[in-house]
C-alpha cells in the first residue's frame, strides 16, 4: 500500500524534505509527497515532515496560518529536522516558538554556540547497523527527554536523535546528503 506523506512547507528546506521522501518511496506504488501550508492538506496523510529553517519563523507562520490545533492533533506520524526538532518538542529555551508538543523533550536552539555554523559527524545512531553522516546547520540538541522517548543518538553536546510512537526527530538533516535510511526506518514504523 502506498504511502501518504506531507511536507510542512511555510519556511526552510521543503524541497529537500519533498525529494528525499519521493525518493524513500520510489519503489511503493500509490505514495504521495506533497507540501502542507493549510489545515486541509493534512487530511488522509499518513506522515508530515517538519523541515529545517528558522523555528522561531515557522512557528510563528503556524500561528498565522491557523495551524497550531491541527498540527497539534495531526494523527500520523511527525519527521521532523533541526528547526522540526524543535517545534516538535514540548519545551524550548526561546519564548518566540510555541512547541506542538508531540514528543515530551526540552530543546535548546542553536546548542552549538555561535562560532560553529555547521558540522559533519559520523553518528552511531541506534537501529542502523553503519554510522550516519550526520550533517547539523546551527542545530539544537535535546537537553532531557521524557518518559517513552527513545534516544537514538547523542554527541557530548546533547540528544541529537530520537524516536516516540511513530514520530521521529533529528537535530540533523537526514534529507540532505543522499542517505535515507532514516527515511526507511520511519517509514517502517507508520506501519502503513
Ligand atoms: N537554528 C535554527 C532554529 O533553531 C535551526 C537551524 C536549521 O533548521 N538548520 O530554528
């Protein structure tokens, strides 16, 4: 059966989150991949990515296009990245984003200090057999997380991967770089 998955599109790397999905799916006839910016585009989806971008922007577009309760109660399962991670949480250091509050986490934006922009890491991420290329723009890192939220991966920074129910975050970009074994792990849990 194919897949139905979302990409909330109202800031940040949605074209990357679009093809990354579209190519997770290639091989399953009947999936769908497409962007999200009204209440309406959630209906019948099995999945929503949250991208990377700027979380206190997304979340205040969230507010602005009436997307808090729906996003709040969307019923499949969340892929969310970096800015996602975020917004996914139910705690952030920064008043300016409200978190959805889908996975019970505190998050620190920007928890790689100023001078450091951006970083590559092989990562030992739970579940994966081979290390990951983890690739983190001004990420955040979860500082505790709670009960039932696996911790898949973390650096000396911070958590910087996890997993509750069907919904997954990362203070990384698994969209970019060309390997979607995270995709396929979050795929495999919707159990669609
Ligand atoms: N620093 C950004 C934020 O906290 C996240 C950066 C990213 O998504 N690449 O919103």
């Amino acid at each position: 059966m194919g897949v139905k998955v979302g990409v909330l599109a109202l800031q940040g790397d949605v074209a990357e989150h679009i093809a990354a999905f579209r190519e997770a799916l290639a091989d399953r006839s009947g999936s769908s991949v497409a962007a999200v910016r009204r209440a309406e585009d959630l209906a019948g989806l099995d999945a929503l990515a949250i991208p990377g971008g700027e979380s206190t922007t997304i979340s205040r577009l969230i507010g602005k296009n009436g997307l808090y309760e729906p996003l709040s109660e969307f019923e499949g399962g969340v892929f969310a990245t970096c800015a996602g991670m975020v917004l996914i949480s139910d705690r952030v250091d920064d008043p300016r984003v409200r978190p959805l509050s889908r996975i019970p986490m505190h998050v620190a934006r920007n928890a790689f200090g100023r001078q450091v922009d951006s970083r590559e890491a092989m990562l030992e991420v739970a579940g994966l057999a081979e290390p990951f290329r983890a690739i983190f723009i001004r990420a955040p890192v979860a500082t505790d997380v709670g009960p039932g939220v696996e911790v898949l991966a973390r650096i000396p920074e911070g958590i910087v991967a996890v997993r509750s129910g069907r919904h997954m975050a990362f203070a990384f970009h698994p969209e970019l770089g060309g390997d979607l074994r995270l995709h396929r792990m979050f795929l495999e849990g919707l159990g669609v």
